[in-house]
C-alpha cells in the first residue's frame, strides 16, 4: 500500500473517529446551518426533481436550509464520489439512485466507493418506473413497431442516456439485451438535458424514469412505448405495460434514496430520516410525487435499514446482469 492511500485511510479513519467522539453534541444541535445534498446529475432531471421536492419539505422540518449541488459525470459517479468523501457530519448528502449505488458496482472496476461501505443509508424517497420513450415523429406507432423498427436500424439510431452506469444507461443495457439490438449510445450528464435532446429530435429514443417524461408525455412533445413495470402507472392509465406490447421480457423500475457519508452520527441519521419519512407523509408532497408517476415507498420501507438492504439486493441482482455488459 503506498503512502498516498494509508493516509488516505489514516484520514478517513480519523475523520469517522472525530465524529464518533463528538455525536452527543452534533447531534443534539444538530442542524444549526445549511445542508449541500448533492444531486449527481443535471438540473431537471429525474433525480433532481425528486431531491428537490423532498429537500424543500424537510428544510422546513429541519429548520435548515438544504441546498441543492448538481455535480455530473461520470453517469453520477464523479458525485458519489465526492459525497463519499464529505465530512460525516450531517452537512453533505446525496441523493442517489438505482445506478450510482448499486449498477455502477459492476461497471466501474476501479469505482472510488462502495454503496454499502461509504454510505449510511438515510431513507429511500421514490421508486421510479422505466419508460421506453422516443422523439415525437419516431415512426412507430406502437411498442410492436418500434421493436421492428429498432431491429432492423443496425446503429443507424441514436440512444440517449446519462453516463455509463445511470439508470437510463443500465434499463436500456436490459433493453437491447433482450431485443438483441446494438443502437449508438449517447450520454448526457443526466437525463435533463437528454430529454431536451430527445424533444429536440438530436436523438432518437431512450429508457429513463417516469418522473422525467410525465410532462413530456403531457405536452405531446415526445412519444411513450411502455411502462416497464408489471401494472399501469395512475399518472399515465393509457400507456400500456410492457407485457401488454408484447414484451414481457423487458421489466425495469429505479428508485431515487437519501445517503450520508459512512461515519455520519446514528443520531444524525436517524433526525434526516424522520424528516424525510414527514415529507413523503405530506399531502403536497405525496401530489407532487404521484403526479410525476412515483411509486412513493411504504413506511416500512423508508428506514435506513430498509434501504441498506435494498442496496445490498440491488449490487447482487445487477452485477451478473452488467459485469460484462459493453459500455456503449
Ligand atoms: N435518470 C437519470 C439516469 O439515467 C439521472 C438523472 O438525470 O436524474 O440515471
């Protein structure tokens, strides 16, 4: 082990003992000015429409501002990252999801965290069903077609997503697994400025959270397949399940969660989780959410053990899937 990495250690070593020594006064102050939660992608995406809807409410519950840092790359890793690193002190989180704390695993060989060893779990805000999306005059009119249409386009088409490793990367991954389709991939640094692209006709389809593409479907500026989930969402009652197109083979659901780095104080942990649970309670909030198509998670499953096994589920069920999977 060269010198760089044993202090590293030495310093991470230190800086979890120095909390531990100092919870009982962190935490009975606890917060007394701004929190950073960092979202690992662009601004208007998915992951930070979410954070940003439940950060609001919990500011209010925590008596603290909570402001929002969109750092990208990396599709979120470049984020984690940096969130990994952070003082476990209750001042910087993150928002991650299904990609930056579980695929990303397999993905990245020489990734800098690890999801269950870096992070304290504080409480998963949403699940996120998958959707196929194309550009508004994709020339499919149903998911039959644009299954034919894709498999004979070769390359030719353009598939948009976040950086290898998102959620938009890895449900496709799934995708073009299944249809046995190689299209050219496109990343974006989050599915905000993907989906720019996508109602801009630059690409020509992508797979990405529904919490992104209700608007979109709304306004009529892009077209949805499929829902990749076994039932239909409320949001959206007309677009059919992927089984119903005739695709069964092609289910795929994300989730968007709140983690503090590893160190941070339980007591600490356990003030971010009852703010965040009292913002899913909300009537607002709770509209906010489902409008957008989440599926918003039952009580037992919004505690920091909950999601730490979530976790653990999702690095076991994606890293055979992915482990040799082309970074396109
Ligand atoms: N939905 C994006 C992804 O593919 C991330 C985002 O922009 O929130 O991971």
């Amino acid at each position: 082990m060269n010198l760089f990495v044993r202090l590293l250690r030495l310093g991470r070593f230190t800086l979890a003992a120095g909390a531990a020594l100092l919870t009982p006064a962190l935490a009975a102050d606890y917060p007394t000015r701004t929190i950073t939660m960092i979202v690992p992608f662009a601004a208007g995406g998915p992951t930070d429409v979410i954070a940003r809807i439940v950060a609001q409410h919990m500011s209010t519950t925590l008596g603290q501002a909570i402001v929002i840092e969109n750092v990208v790359g990396a599709g979120g890793t470049t984020a984690t990252t940096r969130a990994a690193r952070a003082t476990p002190d209750g001042y910087t989180l993150i928002t991650g999801h299904m990609g930056t704390h579980a695929a990303a695993v397999p993905l990245y060989p020489k990734l800098a965290y690890h999801p269950t060893k870096d992070f304290e779990p504080v409480s998963l805000l949403a699940g996120t069903p998958i959707l196929i999306l194309a550009r508004s005059d994709f020339p499919a009119k149903d998911l039959r077609e644009f299954v034919t249409y894709v498999k004979a386009s070769g390359d030719k088409l353009n598939q948009a997503h976040a950086g290898v490793g998102s959620v938009s990367h890895v449900s496709c991954q799934l995708l073009k697994s299944v249809l046995d389709i190689k299209p050219t991939g496109v990343p974006f640094n989050g599915t905000g400025p993907a989906m720019n692209a996508l109602v801009g006709k630059q690409v020509d389809f992508m797979c990405d959270q529904i919490v992104n593409a209700v608007p979109q479907i709304n306004g009529g500026t892009i077209k949805a397949y499929a829902i990749a989930t076994p039932d239909r969402n409320a949001s959206q009652p007309d677009l059919p399940t992927t089984t119903e197109g005739g695709l069964p083979a092609f289910k795929a659901q994300a989730w968007n969660a709140i983690f503090a780095p590893k160190g941070t104080p339980a007591p600490i942990v356990a003030t971010l989780n009852a703010a965040a649970v009292k913002a899913l309670d909300d009537p607002g909030v709770r509209k906010r959410l489902l409008d957008l198509g989440s599926v918003i998670p039952e009580p037992a499953e919004r505690t920091p053990e909950a999601l730490g096994k979530l976790v653990e589920a999702e690095i076991a069920k994606w890293t055979p899937v992915l482990r040799d999977a082309a970074a396109n």
